[in-house]
C-alpha cells in the first residue's frame, strides 16, 4: 500500500529585503577615530548629515533614532579617553554617532528553512473547517548565522492555505531581561550537589562576583583549552553547565506584527545561530496551554539544547535544557505529560531515536533506547522531524533518515499511547523523498521538517528543500496509519 502525498504549491523562499539593524563594532581604535572626526564637524554639518541618514533608513526600520540612541550609549565608554562628557553632547550629535555604530542584517538572505507548525493562540472569527496556524522558520543570512522568524495563516477545509501578507518592518524584541548570577550562591548550590569543589574553582575564579550566563559559557569554553584536562574533569565542567539554570526573557511591542518579529542570537551560548526550533502546543495537566520550542544554540563551538517558553508568541523565556541527555540536536517534546511525567525524544548519541521522561522540564537525566537505524535510507542516523502527534491509533512520529550520498528522507513511525517507549509501526519505506525541483540548494538532496499537525483529518508537514526553501504537503491521515499498522 502506498501513502498518498500531495505537494502544495506554495513556496517560500528568503528575502533578502528582510532586514534589521545590528551594533557595528570597528574595534575601539576605529570607533574612537570616528567619533573624532564627527565632532570636528560643525553643527550644521551633522544637522545636514543626519536628516539624510533618516530618509534613507526611517522608513526601513521601526524607531531608527532609539536604535541610533542605544548604540552610541553602548560606545559611551570610549569618550573617557577624549575627556568628553557625552552628556554635554547635543541630541543630533548623540544620533548621528550612534548611527554610524548601526548596520543593517539581512536575516534571510541565504535561507528560508527547517520549518515547523502550531495552532494560533487566536482561534476566534473563522469559518466552519478552518484553522489559524502559526509557522515558524530557520532564516539564515550573513555569516550563516540562524534566527527565528514566522508566518501567520489559515488552512480551510480543504487543506489550502492562506497567509497574511509579512509586515514590512522587522523587528527584534524590545525588552531583554537577564539572569544574573552570584557567585557565591552558585558555588553553593554546586556544592549541595556534591559538584567537585576543586574543578568548580578552576571555572567560578574567571568570573567575576555576578555574572550572566553567557560569561560563565565563555569561562567553561576558556577552562576546557587546556590539554590537561582529564576526562573526569572535563565531565564535571560539563556538569557546572546542566546545573545553571539560566535563562533571559524579550518581549516584542504590541504594535508589531508575527512576521515582523526576529528572534535573533542573544546570548553568548547561541552567538553563532539559533538552530531548528520545534515548536509544540503543550497542554498541561490543568488544562492550561503554553507553546513550547526546543532548539540548538550554536556559538561557533559547541551546540546547548535550549527551551523557549510562551503564551501569546510576544513574550518569551529562554532557556538551557539540562541533564546527561539533553544533549546532541532533535529534541522535540511531545504535546502533553505522560502519566504525570514531561515526555522528550531525542538523539543524544548523534545516531539513535531515544526517549525521557522527567518531572522537571529543564533536567533530563533517564533515557531509553527507542529507534535505531534500520533501513538502507537511514543507515547513517535517524533523528525526529518535530513533537509526536496523538492520534486515535498512537502517538505519529516523523522521523528523518540520512542514507547514502547523505541523502535525507522523511519516515514515520507510530508509539504506543500509554507507553509511548514502544514502537507498534513503522514505515519501510521513506515517507517523503526529494524530487528533482528540491534537491538543489544550498545542502543539496534534503527534505526536512521541524513539526507537523492534523487538520480535517489530514497530516500536514511543512518542510524544507534542500535547506534553502520551504513548503507543504498534505498526507491522509488514515492512509498513512494503516499502512504503520501494517508493519507492526
């Protein structure tokens, strides 16, 4: 029996025109030399200067000048050395400074990918069979360095889908609150964890008396340079990090709209890229909804599992995922608790499916093995393509497979509902290949997904091509469980 697959033609491919402004460091010899020059300029002369900066780039981006504003107060520093106070500097001469500390990121420009799909918070003022759905999105641009992007829509009762038109002005969060660390109660909390003192000293003697979280990434990664190191110490240096329970929040204005909102690199753990995220709507025990996203952190390194917590998709907490098998990449939570535990698959040794399950969210330390590579097609490793799916026959996971020529293809395997540890079916057969059209692009003959959901009784995955574009297909959903019940 085959599973009937149907490609919607639907495409979105990255925009460069997507952009968003970013602190521009020349390094604290240049930056000085500017700011010299500008203050050899007469007042007129920066009034003139300004007003053209402001046509060019008031229209591209949501309160430029507060832009132009924090960026000269994060070079404030460097008038210390000209014995300038910047506070007797007038408003145009601050601005003007700051813009020149201010460039413009295409988050897009190279990639549009790794997608996964939700149910809107707002299901109100619809029509009979549809849904409004939340998609989000891999965005790439200069430097491969990875954000968040997303687009709202609606899917009818006939599996066609309807986008709201993106805003024109992107936007990254307003707000950004930190975790800030004392150092003596975080030596303590080490300590009542039986943490070795001696190895804990070598890392908390970097840092200052409180720090953030990104200092204490940057003071293990520092620490971990030496050669020395035994493989014991190595671990209990990796320990220090699942117990820092960090983590930092940003809030998007109101007056921004979904696809306007970029959740681009914060923290020093992620400074390189923020990596497939798959998100889930999570209903807890007490009914109460939450959207959860799982995703790598990368800082050009090493990767940290993370967490990304919301409600209305304007506020978000962010945090490191903990314990020996939070580890790897393909962490996916599934949508609700499993006998009154969180349940997780992922793939901690970088080849197998396992599963967790834990009474904190954040630690995860029991795993068991739940899929190894079985197939020709995914010989190489297998991994999840977004959170398992409760339907009537079992929780639906998509699974990836990696085969020859590093070929990647979509499959599918069904879990028991109660003991989802148990596979009752699988597909021998890949689910979804590349065609000819999607296996150009930039990682060439791949097809990947982040998430799917069920709508009128159809799997819908959105997924990637080739890691450059993305798209749809719609899957019956009773075609593509008879045929796992098959192969039990």
């Amino acid at each position: 029996m085959s599973v009937t697959i149907k490609r919607k033609p639907i495409i979105f491919y990255p925009d460069p025109k997507r952009t968003i402004t970013r602190f521009y460091d020349p390094g604290d010899e240049k930056a000085t030399e500017v700011i010299q020059k500008v203050l050899q300029l007469s007042s007129e002369e920066i009034y003139f200067e300004l007003q053209q900066v402001l046509r060019d780039f008031s229209t591209r981006h949501r309160h430029i000048t507060q832009v132009f504003e924090s960026n000269f107060t994060t070079i404030s520093h460097l008038f210390d050395k000209l014995n300038i106070d910047p506070a007797s500097l007038s408003e145009e001469v601050k601005l003007f400074i700051g813009s020149y500390f201010t460039h413009e990121y295409s988050v897009e420009a190279a990639a549009y990918f790794n997608p996964s799909i939700v149910e809107h918070p707002d299901q109100f003022g619809l029509k009979e069979g549809q849904k409004r759905i939340i998609v989000s999105f891999r965005a790439t641009g200069e430097g491969h360095i990875s954000s968040i992007v997303f687009k709202e829509g609606i899917i009818d009762r006939n599996s066609n889908f309807y986008f709201n038109d993106p805003g024109q002005l992107e936007e990254v969060p307003e707000n950004v609150k930190r975790t800030v660390y004392n150092k003596k109660a975080f030596a303590r909390k080490l300590d009542e964890m039986n943490i070795r003192k001696n190895i804990v000293d070598i890392v908390l003697s970097k840092l200052k008396d409180e720090f953030i979280y990104g200092e204490l990434q940057a003071a293990i990664t520092e620490t971990l340079k030496d050669v020395t190191l035994t493989p014991t110490k190595r671990k209990v240096i990796q320990e220090i990090n699942w117990v820092a329970d960090s983590h930092y929040e940003i809030t998007f204005s109101l007056d921004t709209a979904l696809s306007e909102r970029v959740i681009f690199p914060i923290s020093y753990s992620e400074s390189n890229g923020i990596e497939d995220a798959r998100f889930v709507r999570f209903t807890d025990d007490n009914g109460e909804v939450s959207y959860y996203a799982t995703y790598t952190a990368y800082n050009g390194y090493t990767i940290l599992p993370k967490l990304i917590s919301t409600k209305d998709f304007y506020h978000f907490k962010v945090f490191p995922l903990n314990g020996k098998y939070a580890q790897n990449k393909d962490l996916a939570l599934f949508p609700r608790k499993i006998k009154g535990k969180y349940a997780m698959v992922g793939r901690y040794d970088g080849m197998n499916n396992y599963i967790m399950f834990s009474d904190n969210i954040n630690l995860w330390k029991e795993a068991r093995l739940l899929q190894k590579p079985s197939f020709p097609w995914e010989f190489i490793q297998i991994g999840n393509s977004g959170s398992p799916i409760e339907t009537k026959e079992g929780w639906l996971l998509i699974t990836h497979g990696v085969g020859p020529m590093r070929k990647y293809r979509l499959g599918a395997i069904l879990l028991d509902l109660d003991d989802p540890g148990k596979v009752i079916g699988h597909l021998k057969r890949p689910l979804m290949v590349p065609n000819e059209k999607e296996r150009e692009g930039y990682v060439p003959n791949v097809v990947y997904s982040c998430g799917s959901i069920i709508h009128n009784n159809e799997l819908i995955i959105p997924y990637s091509m080739s890691d450059y574009a993305s798209s749809f297909v719609t899957i019956p959903l009773d075609e593509l469980l008879e045929e796992l019940k098959h192969n039990r």
